[in-house]
C-alpha cells in the first residue's frame, strides 16, 4: 500500500466526518465546529506519532535518559477524539472485500 501524505490523510478525514455529519442530517454549525476540533486532535496525534519514530519511548533529557511524554500523550488523544466521534454519532464504516484479489 502506498504511502499517502499527512495532508492528502487529513483532507480524507474531514471530509469524511463532513459527509457523515451531512448523511445524519446534522447540518448546524456547531458540528462541524466540533470536526475542527477533532481535526485539531488529529494533527496533534499525528505529531505525537511522528515524536515517537523519530526519538523513541526514551528521550536524552537534561539528566540522561527519561521517557517521551508523547507515549503518555497519545493514548489521551485518542480517547478524546474517540469521545468526539461518539457525540457525532459517526460510526466507521467496513469495506467488505470481495476477495478478487488482482
């Protein structure tokens, strides 16, 4: 699978959650607001990623090793977007496969 850039992800993410959002008939703007957030924690999340691969669960702290506090982090939130996606009503939605594998 090819690897799809952060902003290309992002725009999928938010555009999904708008069509979602359009589908259950939630067209107030205070919804969509509440996507942004989302969106806000979703790049948030995608920098604690990014922190975790680049320097691992330990990082070289003033007084040697100590852990990243992004390790702590990320679980935080994703529970909150998690949260999010409840209030929404927004379910995920499974591709069945049809097993025609080319």
């Amino acid at each position: 699978m090819p690897k799809v850039a952060r902003s290309t992800r992002r725009m999928r993410v938010r555009t999904d959650l708008h069509n979602q959002l359009k589908q259950n008939k939630m067209t107030a703007n205070h919804w969509y607001d509440l996507v942004e957030d989302y969106m806000a924690l979703w790049d948030i999340k995608e920098d604690l990623i990014k922190s975790i691969k680049k320097y691992g669960a330990m990082v070289v702290g003033r007084y040697g090793p100590k852990k990243n506090d992004a390790v702590s982090e990320l679980p935080k939130i994703n529970k909150r977007m998690t949260e999010i996606l409840s209030v929404l009503n927004i379910e995920s939605v499974v591709v069945e496969d049809d097993g025609d594998d080319i």
